[in-house]
C-alpha cells in the first residue's frame, strides 16, 4: 500500500483491528467524514470568494465529495444502518485549534490542515481495502484511495499558491506532527480518524 510520506507516523495495527470489528460504525463515521470534507471546501470558497483557482479546485473537491457521500450511504441503506449522529473523536477539534486567526495564516492553516486529512484518509482507506474481510466492500475502499491522496495534492497545491513554499512546508512539517501526536492514543470508540 501507498502512504503519503508527510504523515509522522504510520496508523497503529491497534486501529485497523478495532477498524474491522466494528465496520458498520466505520461506515457510518466515513458518512460523516465526506459530507464534512464537502463542507470544508464549501467554507474555505465562501471564505475566500476572490481566489479564483481556490474556488475553481475546492468546487470540484466539494463536488466529489458529496458523490463519495453518496455511495457511503448507499452502503449504509444495503446493510441496514441508519444515518444517525456520532461523538466524534478529538482528531479534528484538535486540528482545528491549529487554525491561527490572522490572514494569511488561517488560509495556509487550513488548506494545510484539510491536506493532512484527505492524507490521512488515503492511508486508512488503504488499509480497510487491504485487511477488510468482505471482498466488495475492500474493493469499495480501494477504489476511493486515489480521491484522497488527489485531495491532499490540490490542498498542498492551493497553499503553495498563495503563500511562500518555506513558510508552506515549515508549517505544514509542525502541523504533521499535532495531526500525529492526536492519532497516538487509539480512541475506544471506532472511527476513520481515532
């Protein structure tokens, strides 16, 4: 399996197996996961209007995103399980309070931040396909990894663009490192980001 090498640490065998014992509840988090990951881009284009190729990139990201939201929930609707809420783990609070308020620092932060998401993603989609037991449904989560590592491309791509590229990969190399030290402790409820 491919990673991304600017992820810090590779995710644990501890999150895999609780990953596969539990993967309705994945499902249902992944749900939720592309339908925030559409409203991210969405709020970074109303934030940022002026930024043609932003809003250019982020409408296509927003676009697929909802799609993948789609066929998560058709997944959902084939095996029974309702779309209901979920606590979800600190991971992306953690993130976010990352975010520093002054421009153009909350604009690079968070493009950086949706980056190491969508990395992250690829590397869990990844090994669901792999360690999954049910054939179609790896074959599902291998069939979304390209997507998310695409993803990371443009975020990367979109903050080089509008910032300096030592200021990008300074802060994107101290970034990595929080978005790791929140994944160091397996949360006990099952999540695409615990």
């Amino acid at each position: 399996m491919s990673t991304i090498n600017i992820l810090k640490q590779p995710t644990s065998d501890a999150w895999v197996n609780q990953a596969i014992n539990h993967l309705d509840t994945i499902l249902l988090d992944h749900s939720h996961c592309e339908r925030k990951a559409a409203g991210v881009a969405l709020n970074l284009m109303f934030r940022y209007p002026s930024n043609t190729k932003l809003v250019r990139e982020l409408t296509a990201i927003a676009r697929e995103e909802l799609e993948h939201f789609e066929l998560v929930n058709q997944w959902l609707e084939r095996r029974a399980i309702p779309l209901a809420p979920l606590w979800a783990p600190p991971y992306g609070a953690g993130l976010k309070a990352q975010i520093r308020p002054d421009e153009p620092n909350r604009l690079l932060d968070s493009l950086l931040i949706s980056g190491l998401i969508e990395a992250r993603s690829h590397e869990r989609l990844g090994l669901l396909a792999t360690h999954c037991p049910e054939p179609e449904l790896a074959q599902f989560y291998h069939s979304l990894m390209a997507s998310e590592a695409r993803h990371f491309g443009i975020y990367w791509v979109l903050a080089d663009t509008y910032c300096d590229r030592d200021i990008v990969k300074m802060r994107l190399e101290e970034l990595s490192i929080v978005e790791s030290q929140l994944l160091a402790t397996l949360h006990p409820e099952p999540r695409i980001h615990s």
